[in-house]
C-alpha cells in the first residue's frame, strides 16, 4: 500500500481559482390544482472561486464556493396580465471528484459530487392587475421568509464536464458545463399540502487556476 502512495503524494499539487459563468433554472413544481400558472426557466449568473487537491495527473479533490441565481418566471396561462419574474440567490459548497484525460496542454475532465447551499435572498418584479379595477401595475418588491414556511437549507447532486487548457507553467483556464440537481424543496412540506418545489439548474462557466 505504502508502495502505491509514494506516486501519488509525490505527485500531489494544489491549485486555486475563480469561476464564472451563466445558469438556466428549471423550477419544478407541483401545481396541484393551479392549472392556470406557468412556470418557465430564466437565466441567472454564478460566481465563485475554488481549490483543488490533485492527487495523481488524472484525479483530484475540488471544493468551491459559489453564489449562484436560481432564478424563474411565473405566468398564468388565462389571466395574460400576470407576469412574476423571479430572483433567488443561494450560497452554494460543491465538494466533487475531479477525472482529467488528455494530453499535458489540453485535458478534458469531469467532476461528479454533492452540494450544500443557503438560500440568501428572493426578490420579484414584474406585471399583475387589480382585481376589483382590472388595472394593470408594474411592481418590484423583495420576499420576506417565514420559518414555517420557506426551507432555505439545500442539497443535491452536481455534476460536469469540460476542457482545460494549461497556457503558461503555473496557469489554466478552464470551460465547464455543469448541473445541479436539488433534493430539498424550497418550501416545508406538511401532511395536508404536498406542495414540492425544486431547483434544477445548468450552468455555462469559465474559470482560471493558479497551479503551485
């Protein structure tokens, strides 16, 4: 065993970074008996900065943290007057395995792992009508959470892929694609009302490495 270490460790390298990019958000939901709203993804933006321990040439150990929109937009399908468009940040920690393939100035990878997230704030704007007047009204507004109701802890699954390029001895950009998949709704279920709400959310990022 020793014997198989001594590679590794004398290969071991760390490295940090920043990323950024754009998401896409898919809120899934279960509408019971609102058959009239509309719920469509929306674009958001990620940010973050992140450390990776490699292990060997082609495996290594990635934790980021990110703040990332999980935004969308809600409509109602008989009542045209009525348009939400829906702004949510979260804090977000993946801890992911990274598998890298290719040659020493351009590789591809994968990383594959878990996520914990906080979910900071959610605001709205948008179109809605009075409904004793009909009169049409343009709002922005931010949401206040309620403990009872609002579940701001999350978890889930992250995975992706993508290209690096190694330009200089000490330094690599890398483009990413990457989803993450929610497996706590945004709001507490209760016995009466199973009211699931999920993110799902695909993200387009660029990030630079300082390699040690």
């Amino acid at each position: 065993m020793l014997a198989l270490m001594l590679p590794m460790l004398a290969f071991a390298q760390w490295r940090v970074g920043v990323n950024g990019g754009a998401d896409l958000n898919h809120f899934i939901i279960d509408k019971q008996y609102q058959n009239d709203y509309v719920f469509k993804d929306r674009w958001g933006v990620t940010l973050g900065v992140m450390g990776q321990y490699d292990i060997t040439d082609w495996a290594g150990v990635r934790v980021e943290l990110d703040w990332t929109q999980k935004n969308y937009r809600q409509t109602r399908e008989y009542l045209k007057t009525c348009d939400y468009k829906y702004v949510n940040n979260y804090l977000q920690l993946p801890v992911m395995g990274s598998f890298s393939f290719g040659g020493q100035q351009v590789r591809g990878f994968c990383n594959l792992g878990i996520y914990g997230g906080y979910w900071l704030n959610s605001n709205r704007k948008g179109w809605d009508s009075n409904g004793l007047t009909n009169a049409e009204f343009e709002f922005t507004e931010k949401i206040d959470f309620y403990d009872d109701r609002d579940q701001r802890w999350d978890f889930g699954f992250v995975g992706g892929a993508g290209v690096e390029y190694r330009f200089a001895s000490h330094w690599a950009a890398q483009v990413e694609l990457r989803y993450y998949y929610s497996t706590v709704s945004t709001v507490k279920v209760s016995d009466l009302a199973k009211d699931y709400r999920y993110h799902s959310t695909l993200a387009l990022q660029a990030g630079v490495w300082y390699c040690f």
